[in-house]
C-alpha cells in the first residue's frame, strides 16, 4: 500500500516519525482522515489523539491542539507538546486531572483561569484516555 | 614578608577555590553540551513552524490578524532572558546592561514600557530599580523544557493581544560559538518581518485562513521566545564555563607564584639558621 511520511514535532523535539498508511485526527472542523496524495492544506487541532495506521498496526498520539500541515508527500503535525500512549505519565496526567477540576470548582464561570483549567482538564483527559487506548 | 604559615595557609586555600571552580567547570561543559542538543532538537520545529506561517501571512493577501500589524505604540514591552545565577563572566551584565540603557534611551516616562523578566538575575535587576516588571519567571532549570515556561510565554502573547502593550523586544544573549556569545535585541511583535528561504507552498485552508492564523501566530510568537531561551542557556553555560575556566587558570598561577614565595622563604629560613650556627660554632672556638 501507498504510504505518507508522518511527523510529530514538539519545541522539545520529534516525537513520532514513520511511513504509515493513514493519519486520521480531530481538527477544529472536525473528524479528518488523510492519505497519501492528499493536497496541500493546513489546519488546527483540537486537543486529541492522533491515529497512524500502518499495516494494520495503529500508533496513537496524543497531541495538545497545534495544527497540521499536510503535503502530498509528507504530513506534520506541530504542536506544544505531545506524547506516544506508551510514553504517557499517568501518574502525572491524573494528578493534573484532580487539579484542574478542583480548579474549575474554585473559579467562576466566566474568569480566565477557568478557561485555563478546562484546556487544562481536557489535556489531562485526553492523555489518560490515550493511554488506556479508549476514545 | 609574610610567614611561612600565612603562605602555606593561602596556597591551600586557593587550591580548595580551584577545585570548585574546575568542579563547576566540567559540570557547565556537561550543561552545555546538552543545552546545544536540545536547542539542535527545536531546529526541526522552529523551521517548520516558519516555513508554514510564512507561507499563509505571505501567500494569503487577503488574510489579516491583529499580531501581524503594526499598531500605534503606547506602551513597549521588553522580555530579558538572564540566568539563574552569576559566576558566567559578563553573561548577565551585558543583556542587562543594553536592555536598561535601551529602555533608558527611548522613554521618558514609566508609563511607556513594561518589563518582562525570565531569570532570576534579570528581575533582581528590574525589580531594585522599581522598573515595571509585569511578569517574571525564577527557577528555570538548566534544561528547560516547553512545559516549565509555557504559561509565562502564553500570557506574554495574551497579553499583546489584549493590547497591555504594543510592541514586545526580546533581548537575549545569542549563542555564536564556545567562547562568543552576543547581545541581541529583537522584535517579536508584532510579527512583521517573517522571513523565509524555503520556497512558499500554497495550502488549502481547513476551515479558513484567519482561523488558522489564530491558532498558528501565538503558537509561532511563543515558540520564538523559546528558542531565544534554549539560545541564552546554550550560551549561559558556555559563558559559565569559559568564566570558571580562567577562574581555574588563574588559580593555578596564583599558586605557583605563592609555590615560589614559599620556597623562597623556606630557603631563607633555612640559611639564617645555617648562619646563626656557624656563627654560634665561631663563636665557641
């Protein structure tokens, strides 16, 4: 099968790198699946998990927002920080998940640190369900 | 002259400062090599991240977004990047010193500029000249990741775009090699000189080209103040370890000169007792 060149990069460093067969992941429009040979398109992510299908293996990723640059050849997904499902802290994902839910009991509807807690939350969220592998 | 003791005393004791600064020495080297590794493994972002902003803001005429213009400035905001401590040589006392006499230059009055410190050096400095430090990060390690100073940079950038200020400087030291690191001032926003040796790709915007840019310029804005951070580190250990280097070098002269006073004091001790015998033996006869 055609394969696309996939990179996850981080201001820490590469996270994933391979040929897979198809990227599929949540962009701020929604559910979005690429192949090779896709065009040239750049889009923002919403706070989720990556999907990397190669023989009919799937590597999941779990990315906090950024966004992805598509190329007919070669597909990048940039983002502030991201981790492999076996690479997760789970520890430090359910800590941060307590936090942040006590924070968004503390704050009011409306404040800035209550939007921060949620964004916050649902990272939180999202890498331990990555790393349980259920979404 | 000074006794015997009183030398031995001074010799032991600049061996003892030597040790510690060829300790802090061989620890910077190690600091330093990881820094210059963690800023090679930015490289590949920090390039893709251009490639990709400068593509929309350049291709795209019709795309428009508030970090990208230039607005009438009110008020300036100055980031300083120093280190944790001192013992670098002129590491901190460079950027401070052209930050402060920029700052001095240009304004007048208080109300025109807001100071943002990432350092400790840094916010001593602002902070006992009751110059408005608005936001200040102390304690980032030596290695610093993107999560330790994440919140900092995000409100760095909220706040521009909130219009607490107009203009935001970076002033920094740049890392050029071992044994040179310059001063730089730069301008991170508003994002008007974007510039780009790779060839511009023109993409499909999914949902809209403003929506992108949303997301992409702060991310871009932040990612920029970063590898200015992972440059100062670089260099900060390098200045470290040049500075406690000559610490080291000088150490050993100092002690070789004290060598030689000691043993020029011992063999003088020596002959005077020798002359006082054989003066004493004479004496006898």
């Amino acid at each position: 099968m055609k394969t696309i060149k996939v990179s996850v990069v981080t201001p820490d460093g590469p996270v994933y790198e391979s040929d897979v067969e198809m990227v599929s992941t949540k962009a701020e429009s929604g559910e979005l699946g690429i192949l090779p040979g896709h065009i040239p398109m750049v889009a923002p992510l919403q706070i989720g998990a990556v999907r990397l299908k190669t023989q009919g293996k799937t590597d999941i990723v779990a990315v906090s927002g950024g966004f992805v640059e598509v190329r007919p050849d070669k597909v990048s997904i940039l983002a502030q920080s991201a981790e492999q499902a076996d690479e997760i802290d789970v520890d430090r994902a359910l800590r941060a998940k307590e936090r942040a839910e006590k924070r968004l009991n503390d704050q009011k509807r409306e404040s800035v640190d209550f939007k921060r807690a949620e964004l916050a939350l649902q990272r939180a969220l999202n890498r331990i369900n990555v790393s349980e592998r259920q979404f | 002259m000074a006794s015997l003791r009183d030398i031995k005393n001074k010799i032991t004791s600049t061996k003892k400062t030597s040790q510690i600064t060829k300790a802090m020495e061989m620890v910077s080297a190690s600091n330093f090599n990881r820094a210059e590794m963690n800023a090679k493994k930015f490289v590949p972002y920090m390039d893709k991240i251009q490639e990709v902003t400068a593509s929309i803001a350049l291709g795209s005429k019709d795309a428009t977004h508030p970090m990208l213009s230039s607005r009438p400035v009110k008020k300036t905001a100055y980031l300083v990047i120093t280190a944790e401590r001192g013992l670098a040589g002129a590491f901190n006392s460079n950027v401070l010193r052209l930050a402060f006499q920029t700052i001095q230059k240009r304004h007048k009055s208080k109300d025109e500029y807001v100071v943002i410190a990432l350092g400790k050096m840094g916010r001593e400095f602002f902070m006992k000249r009751d110059m408005n430090v608005i936001l200040d990060i102390t304690g980032i390690a030596d290695q610093p990741t993107f999560a330790d100073i994440k919140d900092t940079v995000n409100k760095t950038v909220n706040m521009f775009a909130d219009g607490a200020f107009d203009e935001l400087y970076m002033y920094y030291n740049h890392f050029v090699s071992a044994i040179q690191q310059d001063v730089t001032e730069k301008k991170v926003l508003p994002l008007t000189d974007i510039a780009t040796s790779n060839k511009l790709t023109s993409y499909e915007f999914e949902p809209s080209a403003e929506e992108i840019l949303n997301v992409l310029l702060p991310q871009y804005a932040e990612s920029l103040i970063y590898g200015a951070l992972l440059d100062s580190k670089a260099s900060e250990h390098a200045a470290r370890m040049s500075a406690m280097k000559s610490a080291t070098d000088n150490a050993k002269e100092l002690i070789d000169s004290y060598s030689l006073s000691y043993n020029r004091a011992r063999q003088a001790a020596i002959t005077q007792e020798i002359t006082e015998i054989v003066g004493g033996a004479a004496a006898l006869e």
